[in-house]
C-alpha cells in the first residue's frame, strides 16, 4: 500500500508512515546534534594545536638563544655580577661595623 494522490489507503498506513516521519526527523535531529558538538569539538583542538605549536616554536627559540650564547660576554656579565655584590656587601660591612660602634658607644 502506498500514498497516491495525496490520500492514504487506510488509517493504519498513515499512521505508521506518520511514526516513520517522526523516527526520521529525530534522527536526523540526534545527528544534527552529534554533528554540531563534533564541530565544537574539532574547533578546539585546532585551537590547542596552534597554541601548543607555537608555545613550542617560542621555548625552541628560549632554548635555542640559552645554548648558543656567547662564553665571553656571559663570564664578562657573571665577573661583573659578582665584583658589584662583594662590593655592596664591603660597603655594607664597614656602614654596620661604624653604626655598631656608635651604638655601643
């Protein structure tokens, strides 16, 4: 039995033709659904995967610029360093020893 002319053999037939229509259009709504949180998803990790490419693009060039350093100005900078804190610690000790002084006295 079948739909001719726009009117239906018998009641029972629209009906299941009726339930038929209804399964289908909430499949095709389930899929819709599936499909739209499968584009959310997809969307996401493209953006996670630009942020970590170039979160490693930016330690490479960190890593790149802490190896290739050059010997002579980093051991220049550290002697530098390091004279300015025994200095500061010098001028430090003989302000101390003089203000203590004076204290006691």
């Amino acid at each position: 039995s079948s739909c001719k002319d726009g009117t239906w053999p018998d009641t029972a037939t629209q009906e299941e033709a009726t339930r038929l229509q209804l399964k289908l259009k909430k499949a095709c709504d389930e899929f819709t659904n599936e499909y739209t949180q499968l584009t959310t998803r997809a969307d996401f990790l493209k953006q996670n995967h630009t942020q970590l490419t170039d979160t490693a693009y930016t330690i490479n060039e960190q890593l790149d610029t802490i190896e290739k350093m050059d010997l002579a100005d980093a051991i220049t900078s550290f002697s530098w360093a390091m004279y300015s804190y025994n200095a500061a610690l010098k001028v430090g000790n003989s302000i101390l020893s003089q203000s203590l002084m004076d204290y006691m006295n």
